[in-house]
C-alpha cells in the first residue's frame, strides 16, 4: 500500500543506518525522498537502492546542526515541491564523540554536553526550521524525531547521553503542543537495540574485546528482558515512521512511540 503516495518528505543525517531504512520506508510507499547529510557519500548508494526498487530520491550536502545550511535546504524543497510533508531526524552520536562512558564525578562539562548540542540541538534546529516552512506552505505535515531508550534506563556513565535523549522527548510534546493548531503532528520514535546497526553491533564487538566476554553472551544479556521471542528491526523503525506519517496514523501526535517489541527493562 501506498501510504504516503505524492508526498514529500526530507530525511536528515541519512548516511545512518536507522535514517537509511526510514528513507527507504518511505520511497517504498510512494514518497519523494530528499537525503541529506553533511558528507554525500553514503548517500549515492542508498539513492541507487531506492531508485532501483522504484523509487524518487534527492541527495543533498546538509550539515543537521547548521541553521542557515537546512533553512536554505527546505526553503529550496518548498520552491520546488510547494509542500513538505513529513521530515526525519535520524541523527546519533558514538561514545567517542562524547569523550568515552566515563563516571559523573570524573566526566567534564564538555563530555556531558557534546550529546546534549548535537543529538537535541540538532532535532530542535531541523524540527523548527521545517515547522516554520509547513506553516508557510500550509502543509499539514509530520515531523519525526528520534530518541533512545536510555531516557527511561538506568544505566551508570551515561549521564550526557541519557540526559539528550530525555530532553528530545520533552521537545517533541512541547513542538506538538505549540504546532498542532497549524495541523502539525510531531512524534518521537525510540528504537530498541537494532543488533544490525553499526553503532550496536560495534559496540558489542569493542565491549566483548575489552571484559573478554563472548559475543553470544552480550547479546543475549541484551535479549534476556524482551518480552517476545522477537528482536526489532531496520524494517520495523522504517515500516513504523512511514505508518506514523501516513493518514492512518493520524492518532498518534505528541507521543514516544517504542519500536523494540517490548522490553521490561524500559519504563
């Protein structure tokens, strides 16, 4: 089925691999898809995939926590379109970036921000930005953004990360609170683990190097609190982005939506 049929939407930080399966999730039901990141080269093969199942695809150098670089991006998807849809944020950040996992007592101030201003700043820049752009056009759209389950966990050294991605949560009921009167809808998604993503299964790999623990036994301590027999997918993110910006998911608005087939680790 064709869900989003004529529509419009704009992926960010595609080169991703939970943006990637979201871009595909849509151009498989009919959506324009515009990639962006700040490096193409990603993006070309992703393109091809799309276009060979039959798709529509845009790539496009967008760097998500520059304002005036997506500002000038969605202005240009508008004049060339007249409408923007739908738009996904699908941005991430590894540990290395924030300095490591190290203690709250010995973490720097910088170590805790870095995830705070790329990961909620650059959902707060890209969601606003559109917002502006749906209002303007009149496109009753959908804005997705992404958060992690660790806002509802407890886990030691993570206080950055943790912190991030709670705070994405909030925005997303206070963007839906103030931009559904222009018929907006704006939504969280929160993956659980994807094992077949780089980040989880790297991680998995470096962690199983350094306490030397099987893999097969990290992961299975990541599968001890599912509550079915079933681990989420790439597929099942795209497949849930692409029904929460259709009209059938009009229903949901403002919500955190979790895609990880259940967890009774995550509140």
């Amino acid at each position: 089925m064709k869900n989003l049929k004529d529509k419009v939407a704009v992926v960010f930080a595609a080169s991703g691999d939970i943006a990637g399966a979201v871009a595909e999730s849509f151009a498989m039901h009919g959506a324009k898809v515009y990639l962006a990141a700040k490096s193409t080269d990603k993006l070309q093969a992703l393109a091809r995939r799309i276009e060979d199942a039959g798709g529509n695809a845009v790539v496009a150098a967008v760097d998500a926590l520059n304002e005036d670089e997506i500002d000038e991006f969605l202005n240009k998807v508008i004049a060339d379109n007249n409408r923007l849809d739908v738009i996904f944020n699908g941005i991430g950040a590894n540990y290395d970036e924030m300095g490591g996992r190290p203690p709250t007592t010995t973490a720097t101030f910088d170590q805790f921000m870095a995830p705070m201003e790329k990961i909620c700043g650059s959902q707060f820049l890209t969601s606003r930005v559109a917002a502006k752009y749906m209002i303007r056009s009149g496109s009753q759209g959908t804005i997705l953004l992404l958060t992690a389950a660790l806002s509802r966990s407890k886990y030691p050294n993570v206080a950055g990360i943790t912190a991030a991605s709670a705070a994405v949560e909030g925005m997303t009921r206070v963007m839906a609170a103030e931009w559904g009167g222009n018929g907006i809808k704006v939504i969280c998604i929160c993956p659980g683990a994807i094992m077949e993503t780089k980040r989880i299964s790297g991680w998995i790999e470096e962690s199983a190097k350094e306490y030397g623990i099987p893999v097969e036994q990290l992961v299975a301590q990541y599968k001890a609190f599912d509550l079915i027999n079933v681990s989420p997918t790439l597929k099942h993110v795209g497949e849930t982005a692409a029904f929460l910006a259709s009209e059938t998911g009009v229903a949901f608005n403002s919500h955190i939506v979790d895609v990880d087939c259940g967890k009774m680790n995550i509140l």
